[in-house]
C-alpha cells in the first residue's frame, strides 16, 4: 500500500517546488546548457511522481521502478544563471505498464515557458529489468491523477513529430 493520506489531493497540473539554475549549469554560449533542463525535469518528475507512490522506498520495498523509454524536449526560451524555475506536470495518459507524462519547465517569478518535455515512462520489474503491469495501489492513483488533469487543454507540443518539413 501507499503510504499517502486518503484525502490527498492531486493538483492540476502538479507544480514542483522552486529550482535555482546554478553557475556550473550555464554554457559557453551564456545560458542553461540543455543537458541541465533534463536535470530540472527530472527533479519536478521526482517531485509530482511521490503523488503516486514512486519513491526510491518503493524501488528498494518492491523492486520495481519506472523508467523513461522515449521523451521530446522543445526549448523555447533561454534559461539564465539563478533564474528560478518550476516544473508543471500533467498525466496525459497510462495503461497497464505504461504512463505518458507532459512537462513544462516555467520560470517561477515571469511564468513563461522556458521548455517543454512530453514523456513516455513503463513501469519496470527491477529484479528482472523487464516491464511489468503497476499494482493495483499505484494504478489506482494514475487514473485518479489522469481524471484530475483530464480537464487541462492539451499543449501543442504533445505528439509533435521531428522531421526536416519539405
């Protein structure tokens, strides 16, 4: 079982706590070097996935664990040295074994969207390293965060394809 208060309630969307980008982030063109908005999304994943249960406890208890199989990034504004920063995070979709999350990385004070990460996660059985289906407890929790996001619009980067356009 979870160890999350019945009355928990699951935000729409879920906003991470504050990230300060830090000096030995920024590159030699002035700015956030790309592999740190990866840190940053993944910090608010961290954050938003303690919703469902999936902690490193549950990893350790269960020996399973999720893992991203495929993600998109669009960077769509610079991210500077100590610019705070959030990541907001919605459930578009699950099933059995798989949970396709989206994510925006906003700037905490201004609000405008500094990237974009739409992510597919499958749940894993880590004695074996193989998918295998969520239980009943954490499957529970995905349908109830999915119905709490059901009503946020679906952003214009979900399902983008990457391809040089001709």
């Amino acid at each position: 079982m979870l160890d999350l208060p019945a009355d928990t309630t699951i935000p729409a969307p879920f906003v991470s706590t504050v990230m300060t980008v830090q000096p030995d982030w920024i590159d030699y063109n002035g700015h956030l070097n790309m592999a740190y908005y990866h840190v940053l999304f993944d910090r608010g994943i961290d954050q938003a996935v303690l919703l469902l249960g999936l902690s490193e406890d549950y990893m350790k208890t269960r020996q399973a664990s999720f893992f991203t199989v495929e993600a998109h990034v669009c960077y769509l504004r610079e991210i500077g040295l100590d610019d705070p920063v959030q990541v907001r995070l919605r459930l578009l979709d699950h099933d059995g074994k798989r949970a396709h999350f989206f994510e925006e990385l906003v700037h905490a004070e201004e609000g405008w969207t500094a990237a974009t990460l739409e992510q597919m996660s499958l749940h894993v059985d880590m004695s074996a390293r193989k998918a295998s289906r969520w239980p009943d407890d954490v499957l529970e929790r995905l349908q109830a965060m999915q119905a709490a996001h059901a009503g946020l619009p679906v952003p214009p980067q979900v399902g983008r394809v990457m391809k040089v356009r001709r």
